[in-house]
C-alpha cells in the first residue's frame, strides 16, 4: 500500500511505538512544550526579537551572553486556560552550526544560520530518558549539560524535518534559562507605545497585541516520503501521538496533527502526497521544500477577536499571504503573514469558536496552503 495515499499502515506503526514507550518505561517521561529555539544571523536577531514583540503577544524578559550563543528571552503573559511555550531568540558566537548543512537551500543560502532549530520539552528524568534513547540509537548533540537552574539535551537535528528536540529537567525556578555564568545584555526592548490607527492614543500592548496569546500549533514542511518517519520519529522522542490527517488532493498536500493532549501545544507535518517533480508540476507544499529546505514553515497563535486584531495588525504595517478565512459557522477563522525577514518564519493568528472541537477544517487547511505558492 502507498503509504502517501492511505493512514492505515502509519496508524499501526504509531500503535506499535506507543506500545514500545509503555514496554520500555518512556511513557509519562515527556510532558508538554517548553520552548522553541529559533536562531537567526547575529546582526538580525534584534531585529527578530522586536518583530516578534510588536506583532504577537510576547514580552521581552531578559538577553543574556555565555561562551556560545547570545540569548533573548521572550514569554508570553500567564493564561488561565493555557500556558504558552517561552520563545528563546538566539545567536552563535561561536561553534560549529550543526544546522549548517540542511539550511542551506536556494532561497536560504543568504541565511545559513537562520531556522526555527529547537522544540524543547519538559521531562522529569532525563539521565533516564537519555540511558533508553541511547538504547535505540538516538544521537544527541552532546552530553547533559548542567546550567544550575536546570538539565539540558537535545537531540542532532533531524535528517526528515530538520529539526532538533530538546529536553529539559528543571532543579529551580521555570522558565529561568540565564545560568550564574551568563552575561546580562542591557537590551531596551518594550513594545511600541503606540501603532497607526484611528485608536492611535491606545498603547499597542492593550490594542493589537492583547489578543494574541499562547502558541496555538507549529507546522513543520516536510518531504512526500518523509512523511511517516517524521511523525513516527517524533512519536518515539515524546509522548504525543498522531491525530488524524486533511488531504488536500487537488495541492497534492497532506497536513497532520500530532497531539499530547486537546490543551497543549500541537505539532503540525505538511507534505506532498507525492514526491516533488518540477517547479511546474508539484504542489505548494513540495515547491517550499525544493526552495527553503524542510523546515518550520509557520508558528500559530492563538487569537482573540481575531477579525479586530487582523486589521489593527494590517494598520501596523504587517502584511498577509491572503483574507482571514474560516468563519464562526464553521468554527474557526485564520490567516498567514508574509514570512520574516529576520527568522523566515510565517506566523499564523487562529481563533476556535464556542464550542467547535475540531482542530483544522478541510476548507482554511486548503486555502492556508494554496496561499504557500505567494512565498
């Protein structure tokens, strides 16, 4: 059986792994998203950390220097339904990149260094999580790294998506990532005070902003026959499990949603039905991995009051791949900004309605990645 045209066989791999994570103690090992670390060129990462403050609900906590990187630490305000991934904007000081190599594709050679490199996950016992992934041959980037607040290790990055996992066992505070070697950066970065609209005397942190909150879901582009080891790999390296898969035919794409639970973070995987042809002949989907690579194509936050928000967005100079699409009939609207600049990242506004349990529906999934092509 094809396996890009049926779920059957990637529904009985994923039943075996869950049934392996019970039989070899993994299970409960990985709790939910942490952080994502998105690197970007040193003389851009200002500039990504005061975009990603000005068009999301994120707030700047701390920058900070150690031997290796410089770090901007950027946390969206506490929800009472939801608490969000922390966002941790970095550079290389110095080091090998061990990204170098699947960053670099056509219209990514001017940005070597720039991705979204990193999910990081809480665990609560990573000497053991390593001792059993190290049994199934899991390659990590080093060795437990101890940064006094906490334990960190995260995984090579993934030759199907690219991207690394890492894990991370708190000793103290959460969410405090600067250790007593750090070096504190003064670095001024407060949202804009105020933004272009006839609400002009309103701060921006109460006006365009105040909607936007918790990382919602992040989408990954990965190849036609990388599909099924993509989610059945991250299946192995955590506790989520697939959900269920939108075909879209007529754009020879597949979207599937991988979840821990109905309230936490999602991870999305986009892919061809089949394998990219030519510029001409292969679907968005498969057009953006021959250009950037496979890769994180789009982060999405959660929104309220989306259609008010969009438009205050838009006054404020941002620009979109296409209309909100979705209504309150069908039970979610959502829309897709240009990609950045400064990370080459897409940032998605989602908004569910009432009582609406789905997650996507086969009409915004259709129109979100027909709208890839303007990229």
């Amino acid at each position: 059986m094809d396996l890009q045209n049926s779920d059957e066989i990637l529904r009985k791999e994923a039943d075996r792994i869950m049934e392996e994570r019970r039989l070899f103690g993994l299970d409960g090992l990985v709790g939910g998203l942490q952080a994502v670390i998105i690197n970007t060129e040193p003389h851009l990462q200002k500039a990504a950390v005061e975009e990603l403050i000005r068009y999301s609900g994120l707030q700047f906590q701390e920058a900070f220097m150690d031997t290796t990187h410089r770090t901007s630490v950027l946390k969206v305000p506490g929800s009472a339904k939801f608490r969000s991934a922390d966002f941790l904007i970095r550079s290389r000081l110095k080091g090998s990149n061990p990204f170098l190599e699947i960053n670099v594709a056509p219209q990514t050679r001017d940005l070597p260094n720039t991705r979204l490199e990193t999910f990081v996950f809480e665990i609560s016992d990573i000497e053991r999580y390593v001792s059993l992934q190290a049994l199934a041959n899991v390659k990590f980037q080093s060795e437990i790294l101890d940064f006094d607040n906490y334990f960190f290790i995260q995984t090579m990055p993934s030759k199907f998506t690219g991207n690394s996992l890492g894990f991370i066992e708190w000793k103290g505070e959460r969410g405090i990532y600067s250790s007593p070697e750090s070096q504190r950066i003064e670095w001024n970065m407060e949202k804009p005070e105020y933004f272009a609209s006839s609400s002009a005397s309103l701060p921006a942190s109460t006006s365009q902003t105040r909607n936007i909150r918790w990382l919602d879901h992040a989408a990954t582009r990965v190849r036609a026959q990388d599909r099924d080891p993509a989610i059945l790999e991250f299946m192995r390296l955590t506790n989520y499990n697939f959900d269920f898969a939108i075909y879209v035919k007529s754009l020879n794409s597949i979207t599937s949603v991988a979840r821990l639970s109905s309230s936490d973070f999602a991870m999305v995987f986009t892919s061809g039905i089949t394998p990219f042809v030519s510029q001409e002949a292969s679907g968005p989907t498969e057009k953006f991995i021959s250009n950037f690579g496979p890769r994180v194509h789009h982060i999405a936050f959660h929104t309220e009051e989306i259609v008010a928000t969009v438009e205050a967005l838009r006054r404020d100079g941002m620009k979109f791949l296409l209309d909100l699409v979705g209504s309150p009939e069908e039970g979610l609207k959502q829309i897709f900004s240009q990609p950045s600049k400064n990370t080459l990242l897409v940032l998605e506004y989602i908004h569910r309605y009432g009582d609406f349990d789905g997650f996507f529906t086969k009409s915004n999934v259709t129109s979100l990645t027909a709208a890839t092509a303007k990229q």
